[in-house]
C-alpha cells in the first residue's frame, strides 16, 4: 500500500535538516549522544575497584586523590629518593 511513498534513511535525514526546525533536532541530537556518551563511561568508570556512578562522587575522590599526591609529604618523599640516589651514585 505505502510502497511508493517509502524513504531511506538518508532521505527522511536531508529532508529534516533542510526543514525550518533543522537547528532543533540537531541539538536534540547532539544532547542525546552526549547523555549516551555519559551513561557508557559512567557504567564503565571504575578507580580502586570501587565503581562511581555519580560523577559528584567520582569528583570529590578524585580532587582528594589529587590533594594526598600533591600534599606536604611529597616533599619528604623525593627528599627521601634524592638521598637514597645519592647514597647509591
């Protein structure tokens, strides 16, 4: 019945994007793989075997990893390596 009224999916794409809506559902578009994106590595998103589906969660261990590694005892540790490749050489 609709045999001849059929299009591929190209053609039902460039007949949207040269329709007066085109900038809608291109940002629809963008706003959907973005969110797909988002949920694929957040399912994937694994640090110190301990999963972060919440990316405030992930944020708040990764800025208290970032404040541990550059803390006041990084200074004694490669004081400490200095010595003991002083001692060596």
């Amino acid at each position: 019945m609709a045999e001849g009224r059929r299009m591929t999916a190209a053609q039902a794409v460039d007949k949207l994007m040269s329709s007066e809506h085109a900038d809608l559902i291109r940002e629809s578009v963008r706003f959907m793989v973005a969110e797909l994106m988002d949920a694929e590595v957040a399912q994937k998103f694994v640090v110190k075997n301990a999963d972060y589906l919440d990316w405030d969660a992930f944020a708040h261990v990764l800025a208290r990893h970032v404040l541990y590694r550059n803390g006041e005892h990084r200074n004694q540790r490669l004081i400490t390596l200095e010595r003991r490749r002083r001692i060596a050489a």
